[in-house]
C-alpha cells in the first residue's frame, strides 16, 4: 500500500498538460504515493450543470492532499449558456470548484511564494523573496452576494443604514450587493501564520495589508487583531500598510518585503503583482492549506487556446508540486526539485516561450527531470 494517496486534478485546458509535467518529476522522485483522478473543471459543467461533482468531493476526504491543474470560470450568465441544452434553465448556478474546495475543506490560509530566481531574464529584481499569506474563505471571496437585492435585505441595511435609501429609485432588480465578512478569529489565524512562517525562516518582518481608513470595521478589524497577534513575536517587525501604497511600493522597492499578509481578495491582488516581478504567472505557486488537508495548485488560468500543445510554463507546477512535497514531510525530495528547478532557470538552455525560448513544457520539465 502506497504511503501516500493524492487527489489527482487536472481540471481544464493546460491543467492538463502541466499535470503531466507534475507526475514526471514525481515519478523521478519516486514518491511513493498512489495518485486518485478526480472530475472537476468546465467539461463536468457543461455535462452536468456541476463543476465539482459530488462523487470528487467525496473520494478526496480519503486523500492526504490534492494536487490541481486549472479551472475555467466564467460569470453565471454565460455560464449558463454553455450548459448542453437539456440542462439550461433548470436552475443550475456555475460556482468556482476552487472556491468551493478552500470552503468545504476549511483551507483557510492560502501561501504564495514569490522567489526570484537567479538567471530568470523576466526578473524585476533578483533579490525579490516575498511570501504572501492569503486568508481563504472569508472577505470578498466568501460568496454572500445578492442580485437583485432581495426586499428583506434590503430593509434590514436600511433600517441601519439609512443612506443605502437612495438606491431604492433605481430599483431591487437593478441592485446587487457583495459582502466582505470577517471574522476576528480568521483574521487571528491567517496572521498568527505569517508571524509563524517568519519565526521558522528566520525573516524579520510582516507586513498586514488592508485598507482601514475607508473600509473602517473590516479593515480596522484586521489590523488590530494583527497588532495583537505581534505581541507574541519579539523581534519580527509588524508593518502596516493600505492595498493601493503596497502595490505601488512592491513596484518601487520589492525586495524590502519579507512575509506580506492579507485578506482575501487584497491578497490575491497582491499575489499576482508580487508574480509578475519573479517572471509572471508561470512561475507563481500555491498552497491552500487547512488544518488536516491541501489543495496545491499554480495561480495561473486554464489557457484554453493552449490546450494540448505544451507550450506553457510548467515552472510554476513544479514549484507547487515542490510546496506539496514540503507539506508531505518529504522535505529532501523538495529542497532536491527545487535545486533542479533553480539549475535550469540558471542555465537557459531550456525556456518556454514567455522567457524567450522555444522549448515545451514537456522538454523544460524533461530538464528538471535530468537535473534530478
């Protein structure tokens, strides 16, 4: 029996071409694990009005973690026109899969490294280091939203907050309304790890972003719990910053930024500006991690008009596959993918087209592959 069992998702488009990038250096590793496919992606919902079936959800609770190739999302609307004709106007509703995992398996802290590495031509600054924590199931993202606006919400924020009147000439129907809701405790935990990642690692600073001076009760509510949770670690410096300040200065001075953290949607902001200066979203890994299970996934798109042809960057896979091995407790295997990883960015001898080169994913991962 195999040590580990991993929730194989490739999910759509290039999903799938890195995936197999994924399970070469796997295999060359020899992680000893059995990989379980799981369906899930845009090809499920067009089929069955559900992107994340049931029988995946139900087959991943016997998994130790989750590797994740890509999603296609689109909004409801054409969602729904894609749906096989059978299916539409039966009231089936598109929701992100992803969102979905990081809320039915409470992957509250979601980590995004972003490492420049040495040799990478599409470097903003070679010394650029930042890990990014992401709370990952309360915010913007929670998925409280309402359109139209139903009546009874609409008098009981009224009924608190008189100026939400003035909406009323236009009508319910042409009012939507999403929540930000968040909770002390969610702010405690996401920032209680940043402080954690930076006490193991020995970095010497965190900085909470957020925006307290107009988003007054959620912001300030996160910004004293982080002053609260500092306390705890002498000697890691707490900086406090607003979303828009922070994205001009990671432009200006990135390299100065040690553990950023972040609310939902602040912190998926943040996490693709912060890609973008170690190379883009080929290079961008994550990790959403709960207390007993992950979902481990690059942050870039299914690319669909990529589909099959292995032109993609499956650098950003293999970074993500190496976070999942750390998670495993197989930091050798880790510390030796991302060595390898390293050594082919530094040689340039195999490049994907975003870095200048011709190379496919597959001859760029067959080089890690040899490395190891």
């Amino acid at each position: 029996m195999a040590k580990y069992r991993i929730a194989w998702l490739p999910g759509d488009g290039v999903g799938n071409d890195v995936m197999e990038c994924a399970r070469l250096v796997l295999d060359k590793l020899a992680l000893d694990a059995e990989y379980i496919h799981g369906d899930i992606g845009w090809e499920f919902w067009k089929a069955e009005g559900e992107a994340l079936p049931q029988r995946t959800t139900d087959m991943m609770k016997n998994t130790d973690c989750a590797l994740f190739g890509a999603i296609t999302s689109m909004p409801k609307e054409e969602a729904a026109k894609a749906l096989k004709p059978e299916l539409q106007d039966k009231g089936f509703v598109y929701f992100s899969p992803i969102v979905r995992l990081r809320q039915q398996f409470n992957l509250h802290t979601n980590l995004r490294p972003c490492k420049a590495y040495p040799g990478n031509p599409l470097n903003y600054k070679d010394e650029v280091d930042i890990v990014i924590f992401r709370e990952n199931t309360e915010g913007m993202y929670g998925g409280v939203e309402f359109h139209p606006l139903p009546q009874a919400v609409f008098d009981a924020l009224n009924e608190n907050h008189p100026k939400m009147g003035k909406f009323e000439k236009f009508g319910l129907d042409n009012i939507a309304l999403s929540t930000r809701i968040m909770t002390r405790q969610g702010c405690e935990n996401i920032v209680t790890q940043a402080f954690e990642y930076a006490r193991k690692f020995g970095r010497k600073s965190v900085t909470v972003v957020d925006k307290p001076n107009v988003l007054r009760e959620t912001g300030g509510l996160m910004i004293r719990t982080a002053r609260e949770v500092a306390k705890k670690y002498p000697g890691i410096d707490l900086w406090e910053t607003n979303i828009d300040a922070q994205c001009m200065w990671f432009v200006k001075n990135p390299e100065i930024y040690e553990v950023v953290v972040a609310e939902n949607m602040f912190g998926d902001i943040l996490s693709d500006l912060a890609a973008q200066l170690v190379g883009g979203l080929g290079f961008a890994s994550s990790a959403n991690m709960g207390d007993d299970y992950a979902v481990f996934e690059p942050t870039h798109g299914s690319a669909p008009k990529y589909a099959g042809q292995y032109k993609v960057n499956p650098t950003a896979m293999l970074l993500t596959t190496k976070m999942m091995l750390d998670w495993l407790g197989e930091t050798g295997m880790a510390d030796r993918l991302e060595s390898a990883i390293g050594a082919v960015i530094a040689e340039a001898r195999a490049r994907t087209y975003d870095m200048g080169g011709s190379n496919t994913s597959l001859e760029v991962t067959q080089a890690v592959v040899e490395k190891l």
